[in-house]
C-alpha cells in the first residue's frame, strides 16, 4: 500500500505588499502551521515556528521585546513591527506534497509556486528582496531564479561573499509614465537560513570561525543577527 501524500498547504497569505519597500521570502512554515496543531511557544503567523530563529534575531536588532506564544498579541507585536518600517512578507510556494511530513525544502514534491516576479510588477515600491536561504535545491533563491527563467530575466552577481547579492533588472510595461526608466532594479539578499537546520552551514563559514577564534563566546545566532542587521 503506497504511503499517503501529505499536502502541505501554506497557511498565510503574503503580508504587506503594497506599502513594503522589503520582501522576505522563505518556502513554507513547518506542516504544524497548516494543520494547526501548533506548539505552545509558536505564533500563528509568518515564521512563528518557536525553533525558527528570525523573529528572535530580528527581537534582538530592534529591541522589540517580542512574546513567544500562540497569542494574538504576539501576532500583532509582529505585525506592528514589519508595517512600520515597511517589511513584507511573501514566501515563494504556495504548496508542495510531502511523503515524509517535515519541514525540508528537499523534501517538498509537486511545488506550486507563487507568482513573485508577478508581484514586483504589481508593487512598485518593493525595492529588496530578503531570501531566507540560499540558491539550494528547492530553496527560495532557487524557486526564484526559475520563475526568471521562465521569462527570459537573471540575476546579476553583485557580491559571492555570504550573503551573497544580487541585481534584477526587472523590465517595466511599456504603459510606464517615464519614457526614459525601462526597467527598475531589485536587489537580492541570500540570508543564512535562520534556522537550526543551517547552523552546520554557519560553523563552516571561514568568517564565522575567525570571529569564533576572537571570542569563543560568540556563536551561531550572534552571526545571523551580524549579518541581518545590515539588510534590515
């Protein structure tokens, strides 16, 4: 008897694209999220998952004295947050199917995506977008770079250092008002993955063992939230 296919269904709608000047775009929330059987310490929004490490980093670079429970306040905390510096959120996959329930993104078949180059079109102001991992199969980054290809657009290299940064030229309608702008440039960030699954990642990075090697104190975390408070 063949084993049955989870569908794994994202559970949040993209957040705040009209007025974002910043996407951040991950894949998909553990299954929890879709089934709704969350843990205790988890919030029911965008990487509220209590073993995700973004909202904590982002907790500690803005001092925002974030709640870490299945609350509607700890929700709103979070909303407030992204609305007033202008912060959207748009993961990449709208859904996948998994034969092993878990949160890879190795492990998702039969992606759907969402159409992210689409939105760009359509929100003018979005300036920036902050990929929650890098150019991996079935990563953000990844699933990106083949809606581009698809139509025809690539990313330019701007710097292969971790974070590594990108250009697009994104082509505007020929209905623009400006004769003179055809297209207009996004920016890409590849964040490492703020998640435990990537610590590994991060303690083999050469610039993390030299700041290792300066203060044995200084850790995993402490790098992501380095490297974060740069973009955000």
């Amino acid at each position: 008897m063949a084993n049955k296919v989870f569908k794994h269904i994202h559970p949040y709608d993209p957040f705040l694209l009209e007025k974002a000047t910043k996407l951040i775009v991950g894949t998909l929330p553990p299954p929890r999220f879709t089934t709704g059987e969350l843990k205790p310490q988890d919030v029911d929004f965008c990487y509220g998952s209590c073993n995700g490490q973004l909202w904590p980093i982002l907790d500690i670079i803005f001092d925002l004295g974030l709640k870490y429970e299945t609350t509607q306040e700890a929700v709103e905390q979070r909303k407030q947050f992204l609305i007033k510096n202008r912060i959207g959120v748009c993961d990449i996959v709208e859904s996948a199917e998994r034969e092993k329930i878990d949160a890879s993104d190795l492990g998702m078949q039969n992606v759907v995506l969402r159409d992210l180059v689409g939105y760009l079109k359509e929100y003018p102001n979005i300036k920036t977008l902050l990929f929650t991992g890098g150019n991996s199969k079935n990563g953000p980054e990844y699933f990106f770079r083949r809606q581009l290809k698809e139509r025809g657009l690539k990313l330019k290299v701007v710097s292969n250092e971790v974070p590594r940064i990108h250009h697009l030229e994104l082509p505007l309608d020929s209905s623009s008002i400006s004769v003179r702008a055809r297209s207009r440039t996004i920016k890409t960030v590849s964040l490492t993955a703020p998640s435990g699954a990537a610590n590994r990642a991060v303690g083999s990075l050469q610039a993390y063992k030299d700041l290792k090697n300066k203060n044995p104190e200084f850790n995993t975390l402490d790098f992501r939230v380095m490297q974060y408070r740069e973009f955000f």
